[in-house]
C-alpha cells in the first residue's frame, strides 16, 4: 500500500503510531521527571488527523498565549517536532530548575534557555524512543523558541505541510504535573514519506 | 456593536454596512485587506502560500494562495459592485515566527508570502496604502468596512491602527 495522504491511513497503523507515540512520551516523561526531580503525568497519547481550525480549538483558540519550540527532524525520517507548552508549564520548569520563582517571560533569556533544553532532552528522548523501535537513524535539530499566539505557532506545520495535504497528522502528547495542573503537548507531524519509511520497517506497508 | 465576519485560514470574504472583518492569528501567513471607499465595500484574505503554480487548485483551495485567492476575492467584490481601479489594499502578517530553523523553505515562508502579495497587487494596480508585514509576532487582524480602517492586534506588544 503507498500512502498519498495522512487520510490514507489505516486503523491498524494509526495503531502503530498510537503505540509510536506512547513509547515515545513515555521516554520524554521520564526525562521530564528526572530534570524536575518529580512525577510526571502523561495521557495516553491521542493520534489524530485534523485540520489546521479544529487543532487550534483544541488548544484553547487561535489566540491562546502559548510557547512553541520546533525542531525538525532529518536522517532516515523527516518531519518535526514541535511542543507546545503553556505558560504555567514554563513556570513549572524554570521554578524547579534554577529555582525562579516568578514568571516567564520571552526576554528573560536564562529561562529561554532552560525551556529550550527541557524540550531538547525530552525531544531527543522522544526520537530514541522510535530509531530503536523502527531501527530507523534519525537526527535532531536543534530548538526553535516562539511565544505566541496559538494559530500563529501552528501556522509554521501546517503552512510547511500545505503542498502534501491539507491536513496535518498530530501525535499529541498531554504532560501534566499533578500538582500544578500544567499541561503541555507534543506534536510529532512526520512527512508523508516518512510514515511509509516507518510503516514500512515495523511490517505495516 | 457591528456584525463581525469571521475569515480562517485559506479563506476570504467581504462585508458591507459597516461590518467588521477579523483574521486570527495570523503567523506567517498573510491577510489582505482591500477597499472601496466609495461603494465602502470591505474584502479580506488570509493567504498560506505564494503561488498556485504547480498545483491543481480545486474550488475550496482558491483561498490558499496568494494570486487565486486576490483573483477571487476581487471577484466577491464586483458582485457588490465594488470597482477594481478604486480599491486599496492594506497588508499584514508574513512573520518569521521561529528564528534559526536551519530548513530554509521553512525560514522565509512569510517573506516569500509578502512578496508575492505585493507582485500579485501590483498586476491588480491596487496600491498598497498600509503594511505592517514581517519580524516574528503573530498578528489577529481587524478590518472595518465603515472607513477601511485596520487594526492589528498581537498578543505581546499591543495593537495598531492603519
């Protein structure tokens, strides 16, 4: 079967990426956890083929404030990460780590900096979790750092995306810390000829 | 309070009798705003890529591009009886949202946006009275067709009125 579109998925591999996803964000939680020094919540991850317009309400509006760090992927797959966090989220981080204890914001260039490594390690934790599974060799590229408006963040995929299809296919992680109720989401949005690659090395083609 | 017209992604419409169009977020994306200060008839677009060359462009995919989605907002707008040779235009958005991306059809999207924009205009002859294009914030987009006012709004710095 040659996939065209994210449409053109079936059942049994949006299974797959289900599982992709949870092993994934499985790892990155764990990353998450030791940095933080505690638990780290996640929701089973859901696997969905949306358009730009529900995604966006989804997450609040198109005007919801939110930080987004992208990161593309490159090697035997090709793509990008992006995670998109609120800003309690980022509060949650900086607090726990250098121990600030006031808000975040995007000229504090130490938090920044701090935000952007949390998403690296659990990025690259994210990608571990699916070369070994799919023996697959895939590269990270550094984070991309933007606070902004919702819409305007996932305008950057889904434009990117808009010449291969109309929709964007979003493995969506939701992290939570129990106690602060700070919720964060990770988007892994491959291309199309990745999806093959990936179907295609775990027998699903 | 006047009747407010919302546009999304790839899409266009127009208003009249003094209502208002909104555009959300736009990142590196493009809203076009064009006017006819006569008939006050208000249209705008919000456009994702520059061009519709080498594409089949099916009739739900006009608002997508830069040259089919002007073609079909002018369109719209002579229904109205809006005429060609009076309309301004007032532009915004094509913001480099992420900085630093390496992939470079990613990094100057918004830029290539613009330009196309103002190419496409310019074979129009629609004269651009206002921009406020480019550097990195997500722009929401307000356009009233009472006076053909623009209002941009971005979630860390404030508004501006064009």
């Amino acid at each position: 079967m040659t996939l065209n579109d994210y449409g053109d998925l079936n059942e049994m591999q949006l299974d797959a990426l289900r599982e992709i996803g949870n092993i994934g964000s499985g790892n990155a939680a764990t990353a998450l956890s030791q940095m933080l020094e505690r638990p780290v919540n996640i929701a089973v991850p859901q696997i969905t083929v949306l358009d730009y317009q529900t995604v966006t309400e989804k997450l609040g509006g198109p005007e919801e404030l939110m930080i987004g760090l992208l990161l593309t992927i490159s090697g035997d797959l090709t793509g990008m990460i992006m995670f998109l966090l609120q800003k309690e989220f980022a509060n949650m981080i900086l607090s726990d780590l250098v121990g600030d204890i006031g808000s975040f914001d995007e000229d504090d260039e130490m938090g920044c900096s701090a935000v952007m490594e949390v998403g690296n390690i659990m990025a690259a934790s994210y990608i571990n979790a699916i070369a070994s599974l799919t023996g697959l060799r895939i590269e990270l590229s550094p984070p991309s750092f933007c606070m902004d408006m919702v819409g305007a963040i996932l305008s950057v995929p889904t434009i990117y995306y808009a010449d291969i299809s109309d929709k964007i296919l979003f493995i969506e992680d939701e992290f939570n810390n129990t106690v602060d109720h700070a919720a964060s989401h990770v988007l892994l949005i491959p291309e199309v000829d990745a999806l093959q690659k990936m179907m295609t090395s775990l027998g699903l083609a | 309070m006047n009747k407010m017209i919302k546009v999304g992604i790839s899409e266009f419409n127009i208003a009249k009798n003094g209502e208002v169009l909104v555009t959300y977020a736009l990142g590196s994306c493009v809203g076009i705003c064009l006017y006819d200060a006569r008939t006050k008839v208000a249209g705008l677009a919000h456009i994702m890529l520059p061009s519709s060359e080498g594409f089949s462009v099916l009739g739900d995919q006009e608002g997508k591009f830069a040259d089919t989605a002007i073609r079909g907002l002018l369109r719209l707008m002579a229904r109205e009886g809006a005429l060609q040779s009076r309309l301004t235009a007032k532009i915004a958005g094509g913001a480099q949202m992420f900085a630093g991306v390496s992939n470079s059809s990613l990094s100057n999207i918004g830029l290539r946006n613009v330009t196309a924009v103002k190419a496409e205009l310019m074979k129009h002859r629609i004269p651009i009275v206002a921009e406020d294009t480019g550097k990195n914030y997500g722009r929401t987009q307000y356009f009233y067709s009472l006076d053909g006012k623009m209002t941009i709004k971005s979630a860390i710095k404030g508004e501006w009125h064009y």
